[in-house]
C-alpha cells in the first residue's frame, strides 16, 4: 500500500472467517482504489480470487453460519464492488488515455515549432518562412 503499511494484506489470511476475510480485502481494495495504488490493487485482485477459490473449493472454512448466507452475501457485496470499481476505473484509464492524446498532441505541436523556428533561424532574417 502506498502507506507502507505490508501488514494490512497479511491480516486478511487470518481473519476468523471466510466472511471476514472477503469483507478485510474489499475494504483494502477499496482503499487501493481510491489512493490509485494499481500494483497493490493487483495483488489484492490475486489474493481475492484465491479467496474465492477457497470458499467454494473442497476444504471447509469457517463460516459465520451453516446455512452460508453471511457468505453468499458477503460475496455478493464484493461482486458489486468490482461492478462499479470496474466501471470507475475504466473512466480513470479513458481519461488518462485522453489526457496522453493532449500531451502528445500538445508535443507534436511543439516540436513542429521548434522546426520551424530553426529552420526560419537558418533561413536568416532576409528568408524567413511564413
């Protein structure tokens, strides 16, 4: 995290349940989100889908309840989650990419001054391109 802080991912592999565990990454994915840290946004999309595997793999896990509702929605907060957090971040990335478009653009435009600048130079005052 971009607070330095390595033991808050460490926290969600020993939360008491598998509901604690979901609930503990999607609020540090939420903050990864908001602080834009993308490399830790990455890992926690790994660990998360790690978790995911777990709670529906072979072994059991602790549950808050045996029916798995807690689970089911907790799950469901999380699919949300990466519903709009998806959405948010691709408007984040369009408007890097425009604002990449206006940079380079805005370098095209000043390197195509700088050419004519020099070559006018060259020309000398009597020659000057228009």
């Amino acid at each position: 995290m971009t607070n330095g802080d390595s033991t808050d991912t460490a926290d969600v592999t020993v939360a008491a349940t598998m509901e604690d565990a979901v609930e503990a990454i999607r609020a540090h994915m939420a903050r990864a989100v908001a602080e834009e840290d993308w490399e830790e946004l990455q890992e926690l999309d790994r660990q998360t889908r790690a978790l995911v595997e777990r709670a529906f793999g072979a072994d059991p896990v602790p549950l808050r309840d045996d029916s798995g509702a807690a689970l089911r929605a907790t799950l469901e907060d999380l699919a949300r989650f990466y519903e709009t957090s998806v959405q948010d971040l691709s408007q984040r990335r369009g408007e890097v990419a425009e604002q990449i478009r206006e940079l380079k653009s805005g370098r095209k435009g000043t390197n195509a001054y700088e050419t004519t600048r020099r070559h006018s130079m060259r020309a000398g005052p009597d020659h000057s391109v228009d």
